[in-house]
C-alpha cells in the first residue's frame, strides 16, 4: 500500500458504471467512518490512493445503503486511472494544497500571469489536481481581461513544456491550422494529402471540437483510428510523410485536451487560449513552418479585417518566439464550407472531393487546394504563385486519394461514414435569393442535433449564397441518431432569427 497515514480501515474499491467525462468522482456514505475522521464533507476536493497510484477527485456522498459503510464507489475516470479491481482496498485524504490557485487568484484581482505561476498552473492541471470548478476559474481569469502577448508567450511555453515534443531531424515539417468558427471547413485532410503526395513531411495532429459541430480529429475518426500512440504515430509519419491523430492521445500538449473540454462546457475560446493551444502542439509536434487559415466574416469566429490583423500579429509574434515560421490566410468565412455539418457528413464530403466524385463540394476543393498550395510552396515543391494550381492538379489526378487511402490503411484501416438516421428538412418559405447564412446558429443546430457526440448527426446544406431557390425547396437537412434531439434541433431552427435569409424575388 501507499504510506499515506490514515487512522481508519482501509475502504474497498466498488466500480459504480458512471461516467462522469474526464473528471474523477469518488461516492461514500454520509456516516462513512472514513469520512468523519478525515472531516470530508460532499463536494470536498480528496486524493484517493490504491497501491502506487492515486488520483485527485471530487467527493459526493448517499445516505442511503447503496454503498457498505467500508466501500468507496469510483466513477468510471477515477477506476480507469487507478487500475484498481473489486473490493481492492483503497485510502482516502485530503489532498495537498494547490498553491498554483494563488496565481489565479492574484490574475482576478487585476494582476498579470508570469511564467512561474503558468507553469504551476499548467504542472497541476496535467497532473490532474484540478477540479472542473478549479479549471473554469482558470479560464474565465484567462479571458478577462484577455491575455496579453507576454502572458500568451508563458502559457504556450509552460504547455509545451508538461507533455512530449517530437524531432523529425528535417529543416522543413510542415502544419496546417485553421482557427476555426467556419462551419464544414474540413480542409485539413485534404491538405495533408495533398502536400504528403509531393514527399513533404506533415505529421498533423488535431483537436476535438470545442465550440463547434466537429473538429478535425472528430471528423477523421469517422474513417480511420485516431488515437494513436506515439510510436505508432512515428511508424504512419516514417512510412507515408504524414498522419492525421488526435493530439491528446500522443500528450504533445497535454494540458490542451483538458481546457478543450471545459471551454466546450462554456463555450468560450478566448484569443490567447486559441494562439497557445494552436503553436504549442505545432511545436511540440516538430513542426517548422505553419500555414494558418483565419476565416473572415460577419458570423465567423474572426468578423472583421482588423480582428484577423490583430491574431495573425499574436501568431506570428508567439509563433516567432518558439523558431516556427507562420504564414496566415485570411480566407471568406461568409458562409459554410462544403455540404456537411458534423463529423460523418463532413467526412463524406472529404472522400468525395478526394475522389472526384460529380456533385463534390467545389468551395472545399478550392479552399484546400489554396492552403496547400501554400505549403508546397514553403515546402520547395511548387515556384511562389503555382502552389494552388499543382494542389488541384494532386486531386484530379488521384495522387492525393491514394496517398489519403495510404494513410488511413497504415493509421489502422478505412471506413465509410455512417449519417444518422432521424432527418428533417427546412424548405424555403417563399421564393428569393440566398443573401445570408448564419454560420453560429447553423452550427448550434448541428450540435443539438447530436454533433459531434453523436458522429453521424449534423445539417447538410442545400443551398449557397447567391442561390436563387423556389417556394419550398430545400435549403437544409438537419439528421439526428435520436428523434429526441432532432425535435430539439428543429424547434432552434424554426424559433432562431432566420438562418438563410432570402431576398424575395417579385
């Protein structure tokens, strides 16, 4: 057993089946002797120990005989991270106090961050000592006021710092980022395709979404295994120049994956989180120069020429700080990119554009086709100005499906997305032209729709800007794994202030 003293019994360990996201929980009598000699109350913050191992959990208590006065219930994370079996015994204390907490405290008073108390912060966060209370708190002190640039340097340094960081021994290791807020803006595969096709090396790691229907890494793992160990990751990046994984399951940044999960909770994604999420896994993935995609327009993430100046200037400034070289696109962010909003949709319309294929979206072919282009002329492959030229050729010559199919085969096979079943279309009520789409409420009915949880579950879209369409034509398809959240997703659309808004023709 661990040498943590403790003047009472041993519990024994009860699996409980709840899962409770990435948070551990811990269950126990109200009358627990445990708790009444260790003054822990419900909601207290404890550190539960089995053998080597232990884990920082929230504590919730029954009063009720659900639970064996010596038995201590574990939620689903805190079993999983423990490695304990049934009725194994288990103790539990107070953990130590999280000094790192003062730094967040002193921000909220109107102090700035500093290296040292980030890299606490960061330590414990990874460690996971932090609570989701603790966790929030540490974002919403991040946002207000924002971080500044210095701050922003700290954090990105502090969360390189507490996970892995890979060396490919090349001069040129090429990224793509987009910054998000652009709903079925999935280029990303498409780039990497593309620019691996030429013998470059693009070892992409990516992020579940946060504030949207889907990330990159949601949409992939709808065709290919994702989570990939790093020496498997290698192995894909050795064999075919590059990958396509979820960055989380190789630690590059492992602090990152935990804030995504809390600012999807809040729904923020604060400037200096996005630019310190974004370079510190480009960084700590090896990469050497990175072409970003920052989508503007008036229901984008970026809205306005001077906001996309103002992240391009942090990128490139914190980008600058760490050796890596960052070359920013300022691309139309006005509407929706490609058919499909959610993983399986969006993913469809990657095979098809890949293959080919008559009806494939042409907004996604030549938005990729620009940003890898981009790459290849970084890369050396293509002269300055015929980057996107021999991107599209890559694609309608097949180079970049085989190389994608290469890919997926070495990452662990390849599959056919699945939509989901329930579907609803929103027809148009009179006959017009399409003269705006609202990207953010497309995109909040995509996610009460299901997405990206539910895989399959999304909007296709039916219309573009400009489109003129007849009374009662489709003008979106809105697809649910449950009929429960498809009702949810059209009384949005249907109460929402109007998502493609008509200019009605006489």
């Amino acid at each position: 057993m661990s040498s943590v003293i403790c003047d009472h019994p041993p519990l024994k360990a009860k699996r409980l089946g709840l899962y409770t996201h990435d948070q551990a929980v811990v269950i126990m009598r109200t009358d627990c002797p445990a708790c009444h000699s260790a003054g822990l109350s419900s909601r207290s913050h404890v550190q539960v120990y089995a053998g080597d191992r232990s884990v920082y959990a929230e504590l919730l208590q029954i009063d009720s005989d659900l639970l064996a006065l010596d038995t201590i219930g574990l939620s689903q994370t805190a079993w999983d991270l423990l490695g304990v079996e049934e009725g194994d015994a288990v103790e539990v204390t107070h953990p130590p106090a999280l000094t790192s907490l003062s730094h967040i405290r002193s921000r909220i008073y109107g102090n700035r961050f500093d290296y040292n108390g980030l890299s606490a912060i960061i330590d414990d966060v990874v460690a996971r000592r932090y609570t989701d209370v603790h966790l929030a708190a540490f974002l919403t002190a991040s946002a207000t006021p924002p971080l500044d640039t210095q701050e922003t340097i700290y954090l990105t340094k502090a969360m390189i710092g507490a996970g892995e960081r890979l060396d490919w021994n090349k001069d040129i290791v090429l990224d793509k980022h987009c910054v998000g807020g652009l709903p079925g803006n999935r280029t990303t595969p498409l780039v990497v395709a593309i620019v691996t096709a030429h013998g470059l090396t693009m070892p992409k790691t990516s992020s579940r979404a946060i504030t949207s229907p889907a990330g990159t890494a949601d949409t992939m793992e709808t065709m290919t295994p994702v989570n990939l160990e790093l020496g498997k990751l290698k192995q894909v990046v050795k064999e075919q120049g590059g990958c396509m994984a979820w960055g989380g399951a190789v630690q590059l940044s492992p602090a990152d994956d935990v804030f995504i999960r809390i600012e999807r909770d809040l729904d923020i994604d604060t400037e200096g989180q996005l630019v310190a999420s974004v370079l510190s896994k480009k960084v700590a993935a090896g990469s050497t120069h990175v072409v970003i995609d920052i989508p503007v327009g008036p229901t984008a993430k970026v809205r306005s020429i001077e906001a996309a100046d103002q992240l391009a200037n942090l990128l490139t400034t914190v980008g600058k700080e760490f050796g890596l070289t960052v070359a920013c696109l300022y691309t139309d962010g006005s509407q929706p990119v490609g058919n499909g909003i959610g993983p399986a949709l969006e993913a469809l319309d990657v095979l098809a554009v890949l293959r080919n294929e008559d009806g494939a979206p042409q907004d996604l072919r030549e938005r990729a086709a620009v940003l890898a282009g981009a790459a290849l002329e970084i890369g050396g492959v293509a002269e300055k100005g015929h980057g996107t030229a021999l991107a599209l050729a890559t694609i309608a010559d097949g180079r970049a499906w085989a190389k994608f199919r290469d890919i997926c085969i070495a990452q662990g096979g390849l599959k056919i997305p699945e939509i989901a079943p329930h579907f609803y279309t929103v027809t148009a009520p009179a006959a017009g032209i399409v003269q705006n789409i609202d990207n953010r409420n497309l995109a909040r009915v995509a996610k009460l729709a299901g997405a990206p949880r539910s895989t399959g579950a999304g909007v296709r879209m039916e219309v573009r800007l400009g489109d003129y369409v007849r009374k009662g034509q489709s003008l979106f398809t809105i697809y649910a794994a449950a009929l429960g959240e498809l009702t949810y997703a059209v009384e949005f659309a249907n109460e929402a202030e109007t998502l493609v808004d008509l200019q009605l023709t006489v």
